[in-house]
C-alpha cells in the first residue's frame, strides 16, 4: 500500500511567479518552491519531503489558468461572414468563454472563429478557431482547436 502512495503523481499547480505548493501526503508539510525553470515543460518531479517519503509530482502551469477578462469580441461560424459581438469573460490557453451581445442559435460542437482584442498596452489581436463545449442561453464556453502549440501572445497577457 505504501509502494501505491509512492508510485501515485501528485498533480500541482503552478500560481503566480511560477510557485508550486506541494503537500506531503504522508506528513502533511507544505513546501514551497520556484518552478521557473520548468516552465512549458510536462515535467515530472521526484519531491522528498523532510519526512523521508519522496512522491512524484506533475507540474500544472498556468497556460491552464483562466483570467478573468472584459473583452470586447466577436465571433464569425466558420464559412459565415456575418459577425456576431461578444464580451470575452475569461481566457486560458486552452479556450475562452464569452457571453454573446446578441442571441444567436449557437450548439455544442459548431466550430467558430473567435476574434478579441486584449486590453494590453498594445491591444493585441487574438484570432482563434474554436470549438463549442457548452452553450447556456448566452453564456458560450469554447475550447481553442490548436491546443498543440503554445500561445506566446496570450502566455504573455495571462502571466
Ligand atoms: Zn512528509
């Protein structure tokens, strides 16, 4: 049973400045510690914890984090001119959710193409082909279909 536990990965999230806070299972002691040079890599970690146990933890980076936003938008169906207006309410590296100005007949599954401006100093331009994972009334989430590669201008605005 105590091979299970030391075989068994921890999952952890990375905060703000590249932070992981891990916590012994067997003794309950949270350490901290900078992941910094980790970054963008699915790494796989042997901790030992002053207890004497050792675990392996799976580092989470925050390209999962979601910010929350207010950002102006709109959505096109693929093969569809006609623009529909959005405010964007959160952003990941993964997908976005949005809330539509308008009502329009949206179902799970349709592919979108999603264009916002970022409130940065540069105002940049997020262009993104999404899918639809759930549709509420207004309220749209999506997932970006190139979840492949990673996105430096929306890494940058989501650090
Ligand atoms: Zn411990």
């Amino acid at each position: 049973m105590e091979d299970a536990q030391e075989k068994k990965k921890i999952k952890v999230f990375v905060g703000k400045n590249n932070r992981a806070t891990v916590i012994c299972h067997s003794c309950g002691h949270t350490k901290q510690f900078d992941v910094t040079k980790f970054r963008n890599l699915n790494k796989t970690l042997r901790c030992r914890c002053k207890c004497g146990k050792s675990f392996l933890c799976t580092l989470e980076f925050r390209q999962y984090f979601r910010k929350k936003t207010k950002l102006n938008g709109h959505f096109t169906f693929l093969g569809d001119p006609s623009q529909h207006k959005i405010i964007v309410n959160d952003v990941s590296q993964k997908g976005i959710n949005f809330s539509m100005l308008t009502g329009c007949d949206i179902k799970i599954g349709d592919m979108l193409e999603v264009i916002l401006t970022l409130d940065d100093a540069n105002k940049t331009v997020i262009r993104k082909q999404v899918e639809v994972k759930s549709a509420n009334d207004r309220l749209v989430g999506c997932c970006f279909t190139d979840t492949q590669s990673y996105d430096k201008k929306l890494g940058f605005y989501l650090r």
